[in-house]
C-alpha cells in the first residue's frame, strides 16, 4: 500500500514539536512541545496540501485553524512514551 504520510519541515515554533501529514487520507498527528500528542481526522486535504506548499506558514497557526478549531474534524489524544 502506498504511504503518503510527510513529516513537514521542522519549523520554529512555540507549540508544535512534529507534525506529520498524511493529504491523501486528510490525517494530521501533531506531538506539542509539551509531549502531548493528537491525530486529526477529516482534516482539508486542501488546506495540508497549502502547508507543504508554503515553507514559512507558522505550524501553530496551521494547527489551530485547520485541526483544532475546525469543525469539520475529529479528535484522537494518543499517549506517548
């Protein structure tokens, strides 16, 4: 099966420590900086698409509209080790 998922760019940020795309399924998994990590499901395929596209897009920013505070997704808190 092919495995579309991207690690996006390490990018300075005060929240987001990794985040890992997947624009064919429309799945976010975002680790924070303070060790918690969540996937988001139904997130716009379009909108990642634009992430991968735009280098100097701030990740909490993209975050926080695009998984958060969207409607349209679904939430997944995962614990790490």
């Amino acid at each position: 099966m092919f495995n579309a998922d991207f690690t996006v760019t390490r990018r300075t940020s005060d929240a987001v420590a990794q985040l890992i795309v997947n624009p064919v399924r429309g799945d976010v998994l975002v680790e924070f900086q303070n060790g918690y990590a969540y996937q988001y499901t139904n997130v716009s395929r379009r909108a990642i698409l634009n992430l991968l596209a735009n280098k100097n897009m701030s990740l909490g920013f993209w975050v926080n509209n695009n998984c958060i505070n969207a409607k349209r997704t679904n939430t997944l808190s995962l614990q790490l080790v």
